[in-house]
C-alpha cells in the first residue's frame, strides 16, 4: 500500500507539474501578446520654408532729356526744309499781325530743331495793303523780320496792284522787302502743289 501511494503522489507531482508549466507557459504568452509595443513617434512635419523673397523691379529711370546730340541727329535727318505757304487777303492790322506772329512761332519752333524752314507769305485783294509801301500798317515789322529771317519771303499780287493802280490812278508802291507775283491765287496754289504747308490766319 505505501508502494501504491508513493507511486500515486509521484504521478500526482509530475501531473501538477505538467498543469503548472502550461499555465505558466500561456499565462506568458498572453503577456507577451497583450504588451501592445507604443506607435513609433511621428516625426514633425517638415518645416515648410517660406517663398523666395521676389525682388522688387528695377527702378526704371525717368526718360532723360533731349540731348545737343539727339537735336543734331534730327537735323541732319532732315531730307528738306519744312514750307510753309500764308495767304493774307483782307485789309485788317489784327490779321496782319496775326499772320506775323504766325509766321515768327514757326520760324521759332523749328530753330530750335536746328532745323530749316522756308516761308512765303503771299497778299492779295485787299490784304494786299500789307505790302503797299504807302498804306502798310506793319511794315516796320516787316522789315525787321526780313533781316532776321533770311528764309523769310513776302509776295504781292501782280493782279490786285494792277486793279488798285486803275482804281486810284496811281502807280502803287511796294515796300523793297516784297517781290510782285502774277497773281496771289495761282502762287498760293503752285506752292501747295510743291508740298508746302498752308496757312491762313
């Protein structure tokens, strides 16, 4: 009988032993499988570089002036002279003067070009008293001009002094500064068709 119980009580050893070890062993496992490992840390996004600064464009400097030179290059750019054709054809001292003034601002404007300009000036009918040497309310002026301006040239009317010396039996005197044309009307026209400019105040 203590035979048979000492080989009962060895059994029953390896037996608790055996129920022990998988305990222990599956007690482990759930462990190791319940241990949830921590997320791998998430590194910071990137930092995000601000935009390349955009430099500011380059000042563009205001527009310099006309050069001497740049004047000289227009003028010797120039194919021709510039023409202009005035018509005066009415007895008045304010167009007269008008037509002076008109005739000084162009030759004026294009001096300071460096730049050539020709006028002619051509009176007829009665504006041909402008030119009359005995009636002219200007021709002071005119002859101060004429020495000025070399390019400056005044035309009478062949016809209307014709007219005038029959209507006032005498012979109508032309101041020197003046040249007599046949006719104002067909001098005007022959000079437009040359290209002139015209011009009536």
């Amino acid at each position: 009988m203590n035979r048979s119980f000492s080989v009962f009580a060895g059994t029953a050893s390896i037996a608790l032993a055996l129920v022990l070890s998988a305990h222990i062993g599956s007690s482990a496992q759930i462990s190791a499988s319940d241990q949830i490992s921590a997320p791998a840390k998430i590194g910071a996004p990137a930092k995000i570089s601000a935009p390349t600064k955009i430099n500011a464009p380059a000042k563009i400097n205001a527009p310099a002036k006309i050069s001497a030179l740049a004047k000289m290059s227009t003028a010797a750019n120039q194919k021709q002279p510039h023409r202009l054709a005035v018509q005066v054809d009415v007895n008045d001292p304010a167009i007269m003067n008008l037509a002076l003034n008109n005739v000084s601002n162009a030759a004026q404007h294009y001096s300071e070009l460096g730049q050539k300009v020709k006028i002619e000036l051509v009176a007829f009918g009665p504006g041909l008293h402008m030119l009359r040497d005995d009636t002219s309310p200007v021709k002071a002026r005119i002859k101060s001009m004429s020495e000025a301006m070399p390019n400056l040239t005044f035309s009478a009317c062949g016809n209307t002094r014709e007219n005038m010396t029959r209507a006032e039996a005498k012979d109508i005197p032309i101041i020197s500064q003046a040249k007599v044309v046949n006719a104002g009307v067909v001098r005007l026209m022959e000079l437009q068709e040359q290209g002139w400019s015209y011009l009536r105040p």
